[in-house]
C-alpha cells in the first residue's frame, strides 16, 4: 500500500528451509500497517558454487544500501557465508537474545531471559591453526581492541536501557594476554556508564552457575567463542535451538550502529525441507528484533509477543510438541497481533 511507512530490507536466500521461513516472514509482514519491501539476493549454495564472488557482492551491496538485512540458514560447503559476511560488512557484534518460553518443554527448572553479546570477530576462530609433524597442531588467538569496545559498549547500552547488571565472561586466569586484554577494555568502557553495574567472571563458572540460577543473568558480553558456546547451551535450557534468533551489527567510529543483519540460530533442516513443516518462530522474532531497530518497536513488540502466546498456547509446530504446519502457525501468530 503505497500510503503506508516503507521499510527496506535487504533479504538474504539461503538453501534448506529457507524459501518456507521467508515465506512465512512475508506473510507476517503483509499483516503490518507498514510497507515492508525485501530486496531478494541469491546465497543458495547452488549459485554460490556457480559465482561465489558475485553472490557476496550482490548481497554486500544490498547491505550496505538498506542497512537492514534479514538472512536465512545458508550451507556451508567450502566457506562459511556467515564468516564472509561479517568480514566484508565488519559485523563485529552478535546479539542473542534468549528468554523461556511457557508451554516449550525444557529439563531446566529456572526462567532465562539472557541477552548474550558476543564478539563476532577473532578468538580462535581467526585462524584455522595448522600442524606441525605429527604430533602438534597450533592456532592463533586474537583480541582486537576496537570490537571488544564495540561489543562491551553495546552491551552497556543495552545494561542501561533494560536497567540491569553487566557480566563480562572469558579464561583470564589462564588466557592472561588475550582474555585479559579482553576485561581490561570492557572495564574501560564500564568507567563510562556509572549507573550500570558490572563484573567479571570466570566462563567456566559462568556456566556453572548460570545452570544453577538463570535468573541472576540478563547481559553477558563474551569473546567470540565463549559466545558461541554460550547460546548453544542457552537455546538448550529454552527446549530449542529453533527458538534463537540473533543480530550483527557494525558500527561507526562513535559506536553507533550502521549495518544490521537479523537471522534465525537454527540450521538449513534439509531432511523436512520444503515439506511446510519447520518452525518459523526464530525467524520471525528475528524479524521482530529487525523491526524494533529500524524504529518501529511497538510492531516489533507486537511480532514477538504473537509468537510467544502462539507457543504458549500450545498452538505451535511439530517440533515443540504442536499440530500446526508451518502456514498455520504464521497464520496463528497473525490472529494474535490484532487488537487485545
């Protein structure tokens, strides 16, 4: 409707389920009272194999022109299109939000709701490493400063905001010159925010404890690993890694957010792709989390609870014990962002 707020998103196509979560995006976003207009470029693993150079071109210039990207789960073959991605658009933050939600079955007894900022960049995924003989394999660990900066004064952003603790975690104990130049910077930027409180922990303690009482963590700020492990083991304690969704973001030099690329944790699913079966909920409260950063939280808002009352109702996809395929239960979750 040409009356109507337009929102342009680059949209990022992926292999597996992907066509079946976008689906299910475009059909929430269409029940909207906004003009969202999705920018399609090909990373299918097929087009990829065929011009991998022209497809990160495309979907870099996308990017970069909108600002805004939704991306699907890609197959990694050769390369990992995530990597790539946050290389060439410098996306040096992930944010993973992770809450419980009432009617997903869990073994976990405590209640989450974990905002996880990780360093997108260096850790000891930087370098591949490399054998020496038979017997010694190495690897280089990296800490950069500016986007442990970036990610510490993120996540005390978002401590004010939300009102809440910040919890750094890494190994400096034992990684003295790399974890603990990571600290050290995060206490830099926690000098700037007097009214957020903050402390350093241990990660193995962290996840100790965390395991013990949820409830005592909102934002924990992570080299790029300890991240990485870390929102596994959440989406683990919520019933599902089909229920994460995350956001990248680069940044300019006063720290403010210039790039923003949203996406669902799970995987390509190929064994129930294109069956209309896969649960679509990571991927539309990643587009809830692409919605409130563009400036229209209340949609945003109103997108995410859907999903939940959807789930905790019951009204949910096979995965989570549900009847619904995946057409119902976007068409359920639209019924629930009308008026209350």
């Amino acid at each position: 409707m040409p009356d109507r707020e337009i929102l342009n998103v680059a949209e990022l196509f992926g292999d597996g389920i992907s066509s079946e979560l976008s689906e299910s995006v475009h059909t929430v976003a269409e029940a909207l009272p906004l003009n969202v207009q999705f920018h399609p470029v090909d990373l299918t693993l097929e087009s990829r194999r065929n011009n991998a150079d022209a497809c990160y071109d495309n979907a870099v210039a996308a990017i970069q022109k909108h600002a805004l990207a939704m991306k699907y789960p890609t197959v990694t073959e050769t390369e990992s299109p995530n990597k790539i991605l946050r290389e060439r658009c410098k996306f040096s933050v992930i944010h993973r939000p992770v809450a419980s939600l009432p009617g997903v079955e869990t073994r976990h007894q405590g209640k989450l709701d974990l905002h996880i900022i990780r360093i997108a960049v260096g850790g000891t995924y930087e370098d591949a490493g490399r054998r020496i003989g038979d017997e010694v394999a190495v690897s280089i660990r990296v800490i950069e400063r500016r986007p442990a900066r970036e990610a510490a004064l993120y996540a005390f952003r978002l401590g004010r905001r939300l009102g809440c603790d910040v919890v750094s975690s890494s190994k400096y104990t034992i990684q003295r010159a790399t974890d603990g130049f990571f600290e050290e910077i995060v206490r830099g930027v926690s000098k700037e925010f007097d009214d957020v409180a903050h402390q350093s922990e241990l990660f193995d303690a962290l996840l100790y404890k965390m395991l013990k009482n949820a409830e005592n963590y909102r934002i924990v700020v992570t080299p790029n690993e300890y991240g990485d492990f870390l929102s596994d083991m959440a989406c683990g304690m919520i019933g599902s890694i089909g229920l994460g969704a995350s956001a990248n973001y680069s940044f300019d030099e006063k720290g403010d957010v210039v790039l923003a690329m949203f996406d669902p944790a799970g995987g390509t699913a190929p064994d129930i792709a294109h069956q209309g079966i896969c649960n679509p909920a990571a991927a539309l409260l990643a587009f809830s989390m692409l919605l409130t950063h563009a400036g229209c939280r209340g949609l945003g808002t109103m997108v995410d609870e859907a999903v939940r009352e959807c789930i905790a109702a019951g009204d949910s996809t096979g995965d989570l014990g549900g009847k619904l395929n995946t057409a119902e239960f976007t068409a359920a979750v639209i019924k629930r962002m009308g008026p209350k």
